[in-house]
C-alpha cells in the first residue's frame, strides 16, 4: 500500500537509516518496506540542544490486515493523491512565424523549452552572450574592473540568476512546480532540490543546468540568438507583428514572450514611448552585509554548528521600525557565498550576493534592504529607475569610480563615526572596496532604518551587529515596474505581447519566474497551432 507519512523527525546524531527509523516505528520488518521517497525534508533548529530533520514521506508498504489498520491510525499518516496538472490542448489560431521569447533567464528558457517541446520551434533572442563567454566577461570584470555593458552578471544565457546563489525557494504555491524542479534536475540540477525545503542549486550547479536547457532547446527545434538586443516592437493596429533589433533586422511574428528580467532599462523605456501600458512599482534598496559563517552557524545550531548532516546556516531577518514606518529584512541570503559587483550600467555599483553549491566559503553574506515605492521617487512609471540610478552611481564615485565598492563595517555604520573596513575576516567583494560612510550612498530614511534594523537582528543572531561588514549599495532587488497585463497574459494594450517573469514585475526569483514562463509559454499554446 502507498500512504503519505508527515513529520517523521529523526535526531541530527540518529545515524539509522530511514528504513531502520521507519521499521521501528511501525514495529515492522524491514523487508516489508518496498520503497521510501522523501518528498520534503527540512531543519527544525528551535531547540538547540535537540536539532532534528523533519521528513514527510511516501512509503509503499508490504502491509495488510491488523498491522496495516494500526499503522493507518497514526494522524500523520494520509493517503498519497497523485499531483493533477492542467493537459494543455493546442488552439486554433494560426501564428504567421514562430513565437519569439526575449530574454534567457528563467522565464524565458522555460517559456522556449515548453514551446520547444510542443512543436512551436520557438525563438529565443539573448542581448547577452552564451555562458562560457558571459562567465569568462564576467570575471574579468570581477578581476580587472573592466566592465562589459552587454556582458555582465544582469544580461546573458542564464539571466542574473547565473551569478546567484541558485535559490529556488518561493512564496507561491503552484502545482507546476514540481514539474519546474523535475525540468532542472533532468538538466543537471542537484537531486536534493525536489525535497528539500529550502532548495538551492548553486551557481557552479546552476551553469550546468542552464547551458543542457539551452541544448534541450535546440535538439527540440528551437533556436537561440545570442548578441542580439531588440530595439523596439512592431505593432499595427494595437497588435504585435513583429520585433525590431538593433541591426535594424525585423522578425515577424505574432506571438512575443516579454521575459527581459529588470534591468533591462533602455528596453523598459521603448516599450513606454511604444504606448505599452507600465506602471511603477515598489521594491527595496540597501546594502549587502557579510559576516563569517561560524559567527551565523553557532547562533542558529548552537554545539550542531558545523554538523554534516547541516551545512552552512542561512537566516531570514526583518524589522517593522515604528520610527517612520518602514520594513527592513534580510534578502537573497547566501550561505558560504560571495559578494558580487552587478552592475549593468557604465558609472554604477550594484552589489548581489551568490555561491557555489557546497556553500563552502566561510563567509555568509545577504542583501539588508529597506522598501520603497513610488512615493519615494515619483516621476512616472520609469521614476524606479532613475531613483536606483541615482544612488548606483552616487556609489559609484565614492567607490573611487573604477567599480570598487563604498564600504564600511557594523560597527562604524551604527555608531556613525569614521567609517572603517577593519572586520576579522576577508572580504569577498571584487574588484575593491574604500571605506566610505554608507549614508552618502543611501537615503537617510534607508540608514535609518537599517542602523535600527540591524541593532535589533544582533538581538536574534549573537554576533551580527558586532564583527561585519556592509557593503554598497543592493538596488536591484526586483523589477521598479510592471508591465500590465490581462488574464489571458496579453499586454492590456498590445496584443501579441506577453508580459513574463520577474521584468515585467511579475515574479521574484528563479522559480517564480520559471513558473511564470511555463504560464504564458500555456497561453500560446492554447491559443495557438503549432508552427
């Protein structure tokens, strides 16, 4: 029989084996276990003397009779209902050309693949380069300070998420997702990802992921454009027929996923003079905030820290300041990771976060970043990007304006004295940092929150308003617009467009993003016959 068994907890020092843990339990042998499937599997560190991993599980077992109705009373225990997911039927439309997707990050391989695999031999059309050439840019950059407008951690194969930690946790909760997971780990993600509770992939993981979805994409039919930037769109009659690209080539088609990502910013601004219908939205800014693993380790795991079975510890951190009503919270945390120059602009810092998939560096690093919306920056739709613009590049002057970081630690930052980068650790910022006092690259309401903030996280965490350091600035936390959109995933005044993922503001992260490409990729595919 196949049953579904909830919060099984099993000590961090039991060493047994599932099939021993579960043959005790249901007083049972062994040999009447036929297969045991971990569908999730989580850390429970609230006690730290006595840290466990949570388990819910599918079980087929050789059971039946008065065994078998013991086992059933257990209240953890219920009935394992196979997943149901929509079946898409192909419409009756006739589209003129194959569908165009632009952008590779998440949404748009996802977008591509799932055409690709129905028999749309969808295009992909990529500003950026391919992986190996995007990476190689990209470290040079990190090395040299010599900076790539249209190769760097924000465009190319992969999207930003390339350069990343590889988080796949969301806030959604969509049936497709597990076909989303089961699509990475088919195409090289680490395995763990379909159960765990809070996956990652890494980015050494992730690169490999990324460059067999482009080789799935192509073997299907499709094809991708790399160095290939789309100048505007074509449009008759409040329709999508075509796009323009920066060689003045025109592609004809009436079917165009939208999935740029949010930094594309001279795009944003074409689609506005088109009359596309974008509205400004709210994200968050700050800096980034770097301290050594043990310090977060021991705080979370207590006598665990460094346990095997644990890994590097992460955090979620956030703090609602009375003072003048903003939220300030830690974002992208990555355990054992780096902290990475981001930019997508000549004259900006950016900063973001990313690690390998070991999460072995011994420095845990996250974005801490304070809300604000259109009331802060105003000046219409594209009034986000000006407001990140502004403070990139205010960043970028005192940084020395070769892309070396303003920085300064903790403890200077709270006590506003002379700002100092002294910490007991490296730190991971490439290509350089200068000490710099952090409120001449932030609003003074962003500082403000973020000196309250971060005096009431070393309140939860031992360690963290002591011995770290914050560098800046992290403005690039989710897209500053959206680009509305109906219920059939059109764009509410061009139809053919379809709006996707995180640049288009609907999304945050890989896998929302993934999730949104599969959605609009179903929509066409409703619509549409195959090409």
């Amino acid at each position: 029989m196949i049953i579904k068994l909830n919060n099984l907890r099993v000590g961090i020092t039991n060493e047994h084996s599932l099939v021993e843990i579960l043959a005790h339990k249901f007083n049972i042998d062994k040999e009447n276990i036929r297969d045991v499937k971990v569908l999730r599997r989580a850390v429970d560190a609230r006690r730290k003397n006595n840290i466990c991993l949570v388990y819910h599980l599918c079980l087929d077992l050789a059971v039946s009779g008065k065994k078998l109705d013991i086992i059933l009373q257990d209240k953890n225990i219920s009935k394992m209902d196979e997943p149901k997911r929509e079946k898409l039927v192909c419409g009756s439309e006739e589209l003129c050309e194959r569908p165009v997707i632009i952008g590779a990050g998440p949404a748009g391989l996802i977008a591509t693949l799932e055409l690709a695999k129905r028999g749309y031999k969808p295009l992909l059309i990529e500003r950026g380069k391919c992986l190996a050439e995007r990476v190689a840019d990209v470290d040079a950059f990190w090395r040299t300070g010599k900076f790539d407008p249209k190769s760097n951690v924000q465009f190319g194969m992969g999207g930003a998420g390339t350069f990343s930690d590889g988080k796949l946790t969301t806030r959604i909760n969509d049936p497709i997702m597990s076909h989303i997971l089961e699509t990475f780990v088919a195409a090289g993600a680490p395995g763990e990802i379909l159960y765990e509770q809070k996956p990652h992939v890494g980015t050494d993981k992730l690169r490999l992921m990324v460059s067999n979805l482009a080789k799935q994409i192509e073997e299907l039919g499709g094809e991708i454009l790399y160095d290939c930037q789309v100048k505007a769109l074509i449009v008759k009659d409040d329709k999508v027929i075509g796009i323009e690209l920066i060689n003045d080539e025109k592609i004809i088609t009436n079917a165009v996923i939208l999935a740029i990502g949010h930094s594309a910013r001279d795009t944003y601004k074409k689609l506005l003079e088109q009359g596309v219908a974008i509205e400004a939205k709210a994200f968050a800014i700050g800096v980034r905030v770097e301290h050594e693993q043990a310090v977060i380790d021991t705080s979370q795991y207590g006598t665990f820290a460094g346990h095997p079975k644990l890994g590097a510890s992460d955090y979620a951190l956030v703090h609602h300041e009375p003072s003048n009503g903003r939220t300030v919270y830690s974002f992208c945390m990555c355990p054992g990771g780096k902290v990475v120059a981001a930019t997508s602009e000549i004259g900006g810092v950016v900063t973001n976060g990313m690690s390998m998939h070991g999460r072995d560096s011994g420095i845990a690093n996250s974005a801490l970043v304070v809300n604000v919306g259109p009331q802060d920056f105003g000046a219409g739709p594209l009034g986000g990007i000006e407001f990140q613009r502004h403070y990139e590049q205010l960043a970028y002057c005192a940084g020395g304006k070769n892309y070396s970081a303003p920085a300064q630690n903790i403890r200077s930052f709270l006590d506003n004295t002379e700002p100092l980068l002294k910490v007991g650790f490296k730190p991971t910022y490439e290509p350089g940092l200068v000490a710099v006092s952090l409120d001449k690259v932030l609003p003074d309401y962003v500082a403000a929150t973020l000196r309250a903030g971060i005096k009431v996280f070393g309140r939860r965490i031992g360690g963290f308003a002591s011995d770290g350091l914050l560098t800046g600035v992290e403005t690039r936390t989710s897209a500053p617009v959206r680009i509305l959109r109906g219920q059939d995933g059109q764009s509410i005044t061009h139809r053919g467009l379809y709006p996707t993922g995180e640049g288009a503001g609907y999304a945050g992260g890989i896998m929302s993003a993934a999730v949104d490409g599969y959605y609009q990729a179903a929509n066409i595919i409703k619509r549409f016959k195959r090409f």
